[in-house]
C-alpha cells in the first residue's frame, strides 16, 4: 500500500507523474498501471488523472511474496504503515539461501504480514548475519526504502559487543578498507583495495577476560564489526572466524541493540531499543557490568 498527500506542485500533474515525484520505481509504477487500485481523497482514480496540492492518493497492490509464511515467534520493537523493525534472535538467516529455503526471518515476516492481513513485501534496510542478534529494520515498501536512499536519511546504528581481553583505550576508530579473503567466499579482511570502512568503538567496561564494547558503523560492509575488532587485535568473543574462542559463547557476541532514524515519510525522530539477550547479558552480569548497560537505555 502507498499513501501520500501531494505536495506543491509546478504545473499540472497525473497521478502517475505524482507517484514519479514520491520517489516510487519506473518498474513499480508499470505494476500500478497495470494492477494497482488508486483512489485520490477516498474516490476511485485512474492513474492519468490529475491530481493537486493536498490531495490525499492511496495505491493498492498485490504484493508478489516469494516467501513462504512460517509460524516463527517473531519480536517487533517498532511498526508503522511503512517500517517494521524486528528484534533478530541469534541463529535466524535474513533470507533463504540455496542451502536453506525455510526457517528465516523473511518466512517469519511473510507469516506475521499473512496473520495480519498487511498486503506488504520484505525489504530488509541492512543485514544482520546469522549468529549476530538485534534490531533489523524492514521497509514494507520498495519505494519507503527508496526514499531512505534518495533523501540520504539520517540512519544510526549502535551495537553492544563483548571483545576478547581489556581493551586498551576508552575510544578508538578504524578506517580501514574491507575486502573477501582470495581463498574464501565468506571470510573478509583489512585489505589495500577494498571498499571503505569506517567503524568506531567505545569501551564502556574492561576486564582481563574481555571488556564491554558499544560499536558505532557508518558504513555497512559484510563482517565489518568482526573484522575491524579483530584487525585492532580484540577479536569479538565466540568468533572463531576471526580469531576469537567459543569458551564463553558459541557465537560471536555482537548484538545490535539501538537504532536512530529521520523518517523518511514523516520526517520524525525515531528511537529504538533493544535489551541484550540472555546469552551476552551471563557475562555482563557474571562481570558485574549491569549499571553501564542500564545507563544506556
């Protein structure tokens, strides 16, 4: 479903060329010529109709899911008509792969759209691997996650992480360039060449055995967290892909637990949270680090 109110225009406009200046895809307003249900203020329209400053336009689709819906339990820590942001458990792929075509967050989405009776699709914002736990944010929309590019939202993501060791400074920042490993397809490295990285890290509490880490990303490459931790000589507890032991975790403990966002339909301010889950939160406790994490929410 697309709902917007039609800004100031130029010259006279078709609802068409109304949908153009929203931000919706040349291939999604093909769909909507051809299958959608337009009304302008709650009246039946044709897409060559004109429309005016503050009309009120709505488009409904059929939305093509290639997704089966499954009854996963699935936590949502934030949902308007245009966003879904979903607290991920560890060990939930984001989509199917070849391997694996069931058991994924996008079947779980598709089940909870299906028990809702949201027409929506599955747009994922950014990705989460597997064994990584925390918020992910998902347009319902193609033209909402559009927008989130063309406006260049304001878009800032926090994670918690547990590193191997004190970590040696309060503050520290890597910019160094990340690409794949030459003899792997899933292991990434510091390398001269690859795309730019920017991740900067806080340490919030350090211990012998590992310290508490809050890690701020401006830039979203594959593994970028783990890489940079471990390229600084911390590499993230449970990581054995990068160095780290599984002793205290049986994965790599990293959990994306704040979101801040300008929206890009309403131009609000959003804010979301998420607690750490029981996994990370043992060795928070057993550390006796809970009034840091506390203070942070």
């Amino acid at each position: 479903m697309i709902h917007f109110t039609v800004g100031p225009l130029s010259r006279p406009t078709s609802l068409l060329g109304a949908l153009r200046h929203f931000g919706v895809s040349s291939t999604l307003r093909r769909r909507i010529k051809r299958n959608g249900v337009c009304t302008v203020n709650g009246q039946i329209a044709s897409t060559t109709q004109f429309v005016y400053e503050g009309d009120v336009v709505r488009v409904d689709l059929p939305q093509v899911n290639s997704f089966s819906p499954e009854p996963i339990p699935l936590s949502i820590a934030y949902e308007d008509d245009y966003l879904l942001v979903v607290d991920k458990p560890a060990g939930l792929l984001m989509h199917p792969t070849a391997a694996v075509r069931q058991g994924t967050l996008a079947n779980a989405v598709a089940y909870y759209y299906e028990q809702s009776r949201q027409h929506c699709s599955y747009h994922p914002m950014h990705r989460l691997d597997k064994n990584t736990s925390g918020l992910c944010m998902i347009a319902k929309e193609p033209q909402v996650q559009s927008q989130f590019d063309k406006k260049e939202t304001a878009y800032k993501r926090l994670y918690m992480a547990l590193t191997e060791g004190r970590f040696p400074s309060p503050f520290a920042t890597v910019r160094s360039p990340i690409g794949r490993c030459p003899d792997s397809i899933i292991t990434r490295q510091v390398m001269a060449g690859g795309k730019p990285a920017h991740t900067d890290f806080t340490c919030l509490a350090a211990g012998d055995a590992y310290s508490l880490v809050s890690v701020c990303l401006h830039t979203g490459r594959t593994h970028q967290i783990r890489v940079h931790s471990a390229y600084l000589g911390y590499p993230l507890v449970g990581d054995d892909l990068y160095g780290g032991s599984r002793a205290l975790m049986t994965r790599q403990a990293l959990h994306a637990y704040a979101m801040q966002f300008v929206h890009p339909m309403t131009g609000q301010l959003i804010s979301v949270n998420s607690p750490l889950p029981a996994d990370m939160a043992r060795l928070v406790s057993q550390a006796g680090w809970n009034y840091i994490y506390a203070r942070l929410h």
